[in-house]
C-alpha cells in the first residue's frame, strides 16, 4: 500500500565515497545493514528538522519508522474530528512553523482501485528447502563456486556465504550481505544452497528461493553478486 510505513522501495542516489566507507565500517563493527543504518540517519534527520514527527520511532533491525501511537477515533455522536498535535488543519503548519502539504482526497475512481488492491491476497511464500537427513551413504562429487574471477572447491559439509570476514568461508565485503547470508551444504553425495535468515535473500532465475538442490551450472544472485556452480 502507498502509505504503509514499513514499506521498503529500493531508491538510486549519489554518495560520497568516504561516508559510503564510513557506513560500511560501521556495518562491520555493529553488525548491521548500510541499508538499515542509512534509513535509520534519514530518519532522525527528518526527525530533527521537523518533517516527521517525533513519535515515530525506528523498529528494531528493520531502519524504519512505525508510529507508536494510535489516534483515538472521532466522536461518533458529535462527529469532530480528533486533533493531532503535529498538523494543525486550519493553518497547515506544524508547531515548528513548517508548513506541511495537505494532501487532496482521493478521486473516487483512485480511492477504488487503491481499496481493491489493498484487499489483493498476498502471494504465496516460498517452498521451504527440505534437506535430507544424514544417512551416510552416497560420495559427494567435487563442487565448485565461481565468483569473481575465482574458482573455490567446496570440500567441507557446510560452505557458508556472508559479510563476515571471521564467520565466513566466502566474505562479501558488501553492507547489503548479511553476516551469514547463506550456506552450501553437503548431503549424501548432494549439494543444496538455504538461506541463513538473510535480508535480501537468495535470487534463483529472476525469482527469490529460501533453497534449493544444486545442479550443474546453476547460477545464484546474492543482492548485485552472481554464484556460479559446477561439477566440472
């Protein structure tokens, strides 16, 4: 919906290089997304300069802002409307004496595509990644993982994808890659590739997996970054 406030749109700006590298280190040392801690900036400066109000808070680990409160419903028998102490109706402004944009009501025709979409079910999620039990049988062929212009063998039960440069076998020094954003694991002679929990996921042909059994030449997208698997 237009005007969900936790709705996350992916926006393209310029940056300077030395913040962008200032928000990557603190990445690293908090553990965090750049994602999450550029949302998190933008919203106290907002915050601050009088554009948002005050009691929006950030939500933890998500950089976005939720309002805390609930407004109380207008009074059914004399029809007033409930004041908000941030937007005064009559003048426009806030208290801070910016004055903020009211915006128009909806055409009917908008209002009802709007309303109808809203009420649109949500698709299906993605098919959990069921990985066999342990049985001890079954050789496991050499697996390879191209990326970059490197070749790495995958000669351990679990292979595990991520941010950190300690936690990692493959470390993605990107503020979009989580921690552990990901883990090959070796099964009775097989390989599957499973999210870690990651919060930008796992792209499989233009679609996002939560896993799925690796077959030869399978091509993977972490955020910007392509996994390539082979057998040969």
């Amino acid at each position: 919906m237009a005007n969900d406030p936790t709705r996350k749109t992916l926006r393209h700006f310029y940056c300077r290089d030395l913040l962008w590298q200032s928000f990557e280190r603190m990445s690293e040392a908090l553990d965090r997304g750049v994602d999450e801690l550029v949302n998190e900036a933008m919203r106290a400066l907002a915050q601050q300069q009088g554009f948002l109000p005050s009691d929006f808070v950030a939500s933890p680990g998500s950089g976005l802002s939720q309002p805390e409160r609930v407004l109380p419903r207008p009074d059914e028998r004399t029809g007033s409307v409930p004041s908000r102490p941030d937007v005064q109706v009559e003048t426009g402004k806030s208290p801070t004496g910016l004055r903020r944009a009211v915006p128009p009501p909806l055409p009917p025709a908008y209002a009802t595509a709007e309303q109808s979409a809203s009420h649109q079910p949500l698709p299906p999620a993605a098919a959990t990644l069921s990985v066999p039990a342990p049985s001890g049988g079954g050789v496991a062929p050499p697996l390879y993982l191209v990326f970059g212009n490197q070749r790495y063998v995958i000669d351990k039960d679990q292979f595990i994808i991520g941010r950190g440069t300690k936690s990692s076998d493959l470390p993605i020094r990107d503020g979009n890659i989580s921690r552990k954003h990901a883990v090959v694991i070796r099964r009775n002679g097989e390989y599957y590739i499973k999210d870690l929990g990651s919060t930008n996921g796992i792209d499989h042909n233009g679609e996002r997996i939560e896993g799925k059994k690796i077959e030869e030449g399978d091509i993977f997208s972490i955020c910007d970054y392509q996994l390539k698997f082979t057998y040969k």
